[in-house]
C-alpha cells in the first residue's frame, strides 16, 4: 500500500511526504484561522535584494485542505511580482508514468522479501505501534522498502487528516505559474529525489523510517504551537518545534537538509543575478536552523528581510 493522489499516482517529495515535517506543517491549517483573520504581523516570507531584482523567499506548506486559500497579500503581491517561480523540484515530472514505475520498482520489496526482513525488532515494533495509532494497515506496509514506508507514512497520515498535496503551496502556484506563462524553474529534478532516497543504505532508510515514526508523535504533540509559529513567522519556535526529531537523527538531518540547503543556495545566488524578481517557495523547515537557507544567506553576507 503506497500513499496516492489524484489520479493514483504515488505521493512523493523529498521536500513534503519524505521528512513528515511536511505532514507537521499541514497543522497551520488545522483550526478554522483563515488568510483573511491573519493579523497582519509577520509571516514566513523573506526579501532578499538582487542586483537586478528582489529574490522573494516562501516558507511553504506542501499540503492543506481545500479552504486554506487565499493566502495573505503579501504572499500574492510577490508572486504578482516575480517574473519566475522556484520549486524544489517538478511535480508533473514526479507524477509522470515512468518516474511513477520507477518508484514502484526502487521502493517495493519482490517475491517473499518483507520490510519486517529489513529493520530490527525494534524498529518494526515501533512502526506497528504508531501505525495501530494512527489507524493504519501495518500488514500492507510490509511489501515497501524502509524509505519508501517513511514517505507513505507521512502522505497516509496527511490524507487522513483531510490534507491533500495537491492543495499545497507547492502545487497551487506551480499551476498558476504555468497558467500565467511565468518562468518555472526547479532546484532539483525528481529523479535526484529518488536517488536520494533509494540510494540509501539500508541502516540510513531505517533511521529515515524511525524520523517519520518520531514526527508523527510531534505532529499529535505540537501541532497547535506549530500553527501559531508559522502564522505569526515565529522563525524560532518553529526552528525549535522542527529539530525534536531531526535532533534524534542527525545524519538524516545532514542528507537531507543540510546538504540539499547549500546546494540551493548557491542556485538561489545565480538567480540574484538575474533580472526581474523571483520567487522561491520551498519547505518551512529548509528556511530555519543554523543550517537553514536564511542562515546560509546571510553568511554569505546577504540580508533577508522579513515580511
């Protein structure tokens, strides 16, 4: 049993189902706070001066329900302005057939092989513990791989809070970018996400599965607060609510965030050169920590403004 959208594709991003933060963040909309009862505090939006254009920083939530829109101004006045939009990676690359069997291919176990085979005891009695909680199948975990398991973890627990990817910022303004004939570009393309992740050793996708089975934990725990940091563009109660498990699990952390940061930053840099403004929508959590793109940005002598 694989997490699947609109039309039966697999759910996947490294940015959102991968690193349950994202199911985390989809708590932003979890009470009935609407764009248009925000007050008019700060939110997760940044400026970044260019030399010939403002690079405009997004902190997004990868899924919502169907009535999180519209978004604060200040959100759409900077897609207004941008004349391109950057994603982490291209979601109808993701959701196209042959990245799909592919990911079938790289996350599924064959013949008599079982996750169960794959993890220690103790991993696999925590999994069928939280997934019992969660109201989740764990037998029809089994045929996936561990990573492959974290992400359908994190996209099941998504849908059954009535969270849909397909709603997220990501998608929303991807789509409307397209629409609008705005240039699209991309940090990542999707295969890199699954080498990522696929490419794995085994010992790194249990830990990976272990970081899911903590987030679900935080996500029940912190929801509330996480809400109100990020509608209030509280950077360090966020920062501190995100790195619970990651904490835990540092060489997750350093693959998969830490990493993946610098190498955007020296894309987002190029792009500070180009003419007209910019706007990068990226995960929450790859805006905030030590090791976070405002940091990086501003190490390098650069000042985002928030919003």
């Amino acid at each position: 049993m694989m997490a699947r959208g609109a039309g039966g594709r697999i759910v996947f991003s490294v940015g959102a189902a991968v690193i349950s933060l994202a199911a985390v963040f989809t708590m932003a909309w979890a009470d009935p706070g609407r764009a248009e009862a925000w007050e008019k505090g700060r939110i997760f939006l940044w400026s970044v001066a260019g030399e010939k254009g403002t690079l405009h920083l997004l902190g997004s939530i990868h899924a919502l329900k169907d009535d999180a829109y519209p978004l604060d101004d200040r959100i759409e006045q900077a897609y207004a302005k941008s004349v391109r939009v950057v994603f982490e990676a291209d979601q109808e690359e993701t959701a196209g057939a042959e990245m799909q069997k592919e990911l079938v291919e790289r996350g599924t176990y064959t013949g008599d092989m079982a996750l169960k085979d794959h993890i220690s005891k103790d991993t696999c009695r925590l999994l069928e513990e939280k997934a019992r909680a969660a109201g989740l199948d764990t037998a029809k975990l089994q045929r996936l791989r561990p990573w492959l398991c974290a992400v359908s973890l994190s996209a099941m627990e998504m849908a059954r809070m009535g969270f849909s990817p397909e709603n997220g910022i990501d998608a929303h303004y991807a789509a409307r970018a397209k629409k609008d004939g705005k240039e699209r570009v991309f940090l990542e393309s999707a295969r890199l996400q699954v080498d990522l992740l696929a490419g794995m050793p085994e010992d790194l996708q249990e830990e990976l599965l272990r970081q899911a089975l903590r987030e679900l934990e935080v996500i029940r725990e912190k929801s509330a607060a996480l809400a109100g940091a990020w509608k209030s563009g509280d950077v360090r109660a966020l920062e501190e609510i995100v790195s619970i498990s990651l904490n835990e699990h540092p060489k997750v952390r350093k693959d998969l965030f830490t990493e993946r940061n610098e190498q955007w930053v020296s894309h987002l840099e190029e792009l500070m050169k180009a003419r007209g403004d910019t706007l990068v929508i990226v995960g929450a959590g790859h805006l905030v920590g030590d090791d976070g793109i405002l940091s990086l940005l501003r190490r390098k002598g650069f000042g985002p403004v928030q919003q």
